[in-house]
C-alpha cells in the first residue's frame, strides 16, 4: 500500500514533513486543522485532500485566494501526482510538495521520526534519516536551490554542528549559496563570520581533492580577521568538486583541483566535533550528491540554451524559405531555376527574381554576413527595401545607394551584405551592379564563360559610396549563374573547397541543358563533393536563362 506525505515548505524557509494519515486532510489558517497555515492571508478552511478510488484528490474550500497546484490555480479539485507542488494563492506563503511513498519507506520514516536527531551527537539512525530525505528530496525533482538545503541539513546532523553555508565557486570568489542552521532555518548571509577569502584559501591549498586541513584557517597573516572571529570549537570544510557519470552509469569524481565548484562549510561553537571515518564518508557522500546536482543543473542550463538557439536557427531557416521566389518562368524569353539548401548554422542568403513590367525582369542575390536570426531578419529588411525601392522606377545606381543608406543607418557598418543586382530587357540587354558579391557567370551557348565581378564594396558597410553599373548585351541561349559563397567554399571532409573551377568544367560540359536541370546538376555535384559533411553556410544558386523568340 502506497502512503501520501506532504513536504510542508513555511515562509521562513524550514522544512518539516507530514504524514497523511487520515481523509479528509484538512488544510488552513484555523486552529483542528490537519495542517495549520500560520499566515493571515490563507482561509480558515482552505483546502483539503481526500483518497478516492486509490487517487489522491486536492479540493479547494472556496478560498479567497484560491489553490494552485504546479503554478496553475485549480477550478475546485484536481489529482495530485507524485511531486506536485501545491500553492495557497499568496506570495512568500507555504509550499507543499504531495508525495507518494511506499509502504517500506513509510515504516522507516515512521520508526526514524521516534529517535531524536539532537539529543547529544547524532545517533547513527539520525544520520541515515538525514541521508533518506536527501535521497527522497532528490527523487521528488525539487529545485536545485531546495536539494543543496537538503544536503546541507544533512550534513548538519552528521556532524553536530550548529550552522552550515554551501558556497559556489564564481571566478576567483567564494559566494554563499546556502546558508542553514540545525533547527533548519535560514540563516542571514552577513553572519559568517569566517571570511570567505580564508575558505577559500584553505580550499586552494589543500593537498587531498576532496578534503580541506582546517590549519589552513590561520588567519595570523591576515590583520582583518580578529580571534574572536574565529572562536570556533568546531569547522569543517568539504569540497564540492566536478563530477561526471561514466559509461557504467557510475558517478566519478574530477581529482584535478580546477574542477573545484564550491565546499560546504560547517561550524559550531558548543562542542567540539569528533568525526569517524564514516562520518568523513557520509560527508564526501553528500558532497558528490551535492556536486552531482549542480552538474545535472549546469546540463541542463546548457540543453535549454541549446534548444533556445535550436527555435532561432527555425526561425531563421522559415525566414529564409520564406524569401526564396514561390512560382519562377519556365517558358517563354525568360527562364529561371534557383535552389537553397540551409546549413545548420543559418546564414542570411537572400535570392529573388521577379518580373517588374512584361518585358522587363529583375533579380538579387544577396549574402549578409554573420549567422543566425540576425542575418536572416537583415536579409529580410533587404528584400523590402528593394521592394519599397522599385527596380522599375529608378536606375540600379540609385536603388543600390538607397538601400545602402538604408542599411547603414539601421546596422551602422555592423551588418553588411554583399549582393548581385541585375535587371534584363527583352532586347538581351543586361544592367548589373556587383557590391562585393561572389563574381556571377553568364554562359554563352558555345560553353564561352564570362565572370561578372564586383564594382563596388558590400552595401551596409561604408555610408555614401556609389555603386557602378555595367553593361552586357546576351545572345539567345546565353544563361546567368549566380550564387553565394557557400556553393564555391562548400567543404569536403579533408578540407579541401568546391571552388569555382570545378563550377566552371560543369558549366561548359553543360551548357545547353535547361534551367532546372542545370541547377540541379549543379546541386548535385556539391552534395557528391562534400559527401554529407555539414556546412557552415547555406548553398543558394539561381540559374537564368535568354530565350528570345521562345
């Protein structure tokens, strides 16, 4: 048979259990009350636990501040499940965690609870319930805050001492994480009256990983620290130091000093402290389990960083998809095929072609520099303000100056791109600007390749610069292929780049094919070269075509 316990959690921070030994469970402010809420705020008849059906069921009394259970006010009743926190509506009040235990360990909870845990040195089953609850503390997944108190409590009743102070190590500075005494109150920080440069001294110069001479407290060298300071009749420092679970699922302990996180420090001034050596391995115990909590809490502080830059990168890559063109010709004067494949470090490609009157076509190809949503949203801000620009209604120059404004007002040289600007008429006449952009390839039918290269700098980068615009006139069956640097750099595994050369043997072999399948080789052919290795940018490439009279 399964036993309900509640972790009760009062506004002063001390922590007792309860037992439910009895349905209905009454909880409130009045006094017959199965567990009195000693707050104002709480009703006299708050809420209330009741079995039904072999379920634990919580019911609010029609509270005036209501009951919430895991952050979330309840409508009148709710099951509870193994580590529930339930809540009483006000801030700084009681805290509840509903737990359900076996039978066994309710007996030996029960049979704990008879021996008293300071009547004189702590008896040998004081100290196993004190490393009970830190396992069931551990269990029941509290707060990483909740767990250290808990070891701390535990070591408190191993030892006899009368306060304990856990300190994490930050930079080169011992902070106070936990500060607790033996009645299990929260003890003020400003009363430690050990210097921490002094803890951390000793910590620094002990010889053995995992325990500290306490000779090395002499504060004879350190004029600010008075005797009376130091009038301990006991202290005892244990490191915490870095550890790891290994392949056998085994807790293994880092020996080098540099994975020291903190100690938890120990002192009494009543008695002196006399620790066998399984006091000194109940201590290394609770150190490791304490440890091993921060460790679990740095992993998983770092998966959810990783699953936060996760969201952006698809974000980023919906953002870029996004600006990819939706339809593109296939038939008529004018043709054009583009792909882009993402990497997983997002990049900001920017690729559009679009018909701006019926015998008049524009297209851009832009790479802003840097990774991530940043890039993404800049190349965003590109494409609208080409859109606000026109192709149409002025000249390449001009719209290359406005949007270079435009950037550099908003990134102040930051964030740049580079970028490929052309506009083709139905008469093969072909206008382009080239601001620092990978040099496209026009591909004349005869395999012919003529490089377009820059005639400026990248656009966002240096404020009221001109942008040159070249003129080329294309035959019929000539095609433009541009693209950005993460098609030429595309990488293979020993290293070596794509380049263009081995873009340009493609292209004359050919020549003639279409625009789709074009692409497609030329897609083909850098996914063969890099065999799978993942790339650190988006491979983006737009293939266009002159077909007059088609």
């Amino acid at each position: 048979m399964n036993h309900a316990t509640l972790l009760v959690m009062n506004p002063s921070g001390n922590r007792t259990r309860v037992a439910i030994t009895r349905f209905p469970f009454e909880i409130g402010r009045q006094a017959g009350n199965d567990l009195v809420l000693r707050d104002n705020r709480a009703s006299r008849h708050h809420a209330r636990i009741v079995e039904a059906n072999g379920d634990f069921i919580v019911e609010d009394l029609q509270s005036r501040h209501g009951v919430y259970v895991n952050g979330k006010r309840i409508d009148s009743t709710q099951r509870l499940n193994n580590s529930d926190c339930i809540e009483f509506g006000v801030q700084d009040s009681y805290k509840l965690i509903f737990t359900v235990e076996e039978a066994e360990i309710q007996k030996l909870m029960e049979q704990m609870s008879t021996t008293s845990i300071r009547s004189g040195a702590p008896s040998n089953l004081a100290k196993l319930r004190a490393l009970v609850e830190v396992a069931r503390t551990v269990q029941n997944s509290l707060s990483t805050e909740t767990v250290l108190s808990a070891v701390v409590d535990a070591a408190l009743t191993v030892t006899g001492s009368q306060r304990g102070f856990l300190f994490l190590l930050n930079g080169e500075e011992l902070e106070i994480s936990v500060a607790r005494d033996d009645r299990g109150m929260a003890v003020p920080f400003h009363e430690l009256l050990v210097p921490p440069r002094l803890i951390l001294r000793a910590l620094r110069d002990r010889r053995d990983p995992l325990s500290v001479r306490l000779d090395s407290l002499d504060p004879s060298d350190d004029p600010d620290v008075s005797t009376a300071q130091l009038a301990l009749n006991s202290a005892v420092c244990v490191p915490l130091v870095r550890v790891r679970t290994g392949s056998s699922e085994e807790t293994l302990v880092m020996s080098a000093k540099a994975d020291t996180l903190g100690v938890i420090f120990l002192e009494s001034r009543l008695g002196k402290t006399d620790l066998t050596i399984g006091d000194r391995e109940l201590l290394q115990t609770l150190a490791i389990e304490a440890s091993t909590i921060l460790e679990n809490a740095r992993l998983l502080e770092q998966e959810r960083l990783r699953q936060k830059m996760e969201e952006e990168l698809k974000i980023a890559r919906e953002i870029q998809q996004n600006l990819m063109p939706r339809r593109l010709p296939s038939t008529g004067w004018f043709r054009a095929a583009a792909s882009s494949i993402p990497s997983h470090q997002v990049g900001g490609d920017y690729c559009d072609v679009s018909e701006l009157e019926p015998d008049v076509w524009g297209f851009v190809v832009a790479d802003v520099s840097g990774k991530g949503v940043s890039s993404a949203l800049l190349a965003s801000l590109i494409q609208g303000a080409f859109l606000a620009g026109g192709y149409a209604d002025m000249r390449i120059d001009q719209l290359m100056a406005h949007v270079n404004q435009f950037l550099t007002e908003r990134t102040e040289g930051e964030k740049y791109a580079t970028l490929f600007c052309g506009v083709l008429g139905r008469d093969g006449l072909l206008r382009w600007s080239n601001a620092g952009h990978c040099p496209p390839m026009i591909i004349r039918r005869g395999g012919e390749i003529l490089k377009l290269e820059a005639t400026g700098v990248p656009i966002g980068m240096l404020p009221n610069v001109t942008f040159a615009v070249e003129h080329t006139q294309l035959e019929p069956g000539d095609k433009i292929l541009a693209y950005t640097d993460g098609v030429s750099e595309a990488q293979n595994r020993a290293g070596h780049f794509f380049d263009t050369q081995r873009m340009e043997l493609l292209l004359r072999a050919n020549a003639a094919k279409p625009c789709d399948q074009l692409i497609q080789l030329l897609i083909r052919a850098v996914e063969n070269f890099t065999e799978d290795f993942p790339q650190s940018d988006d491979i983006t490439a737009v293939v266009m075509e002159y077909a007059p009279g088609q």
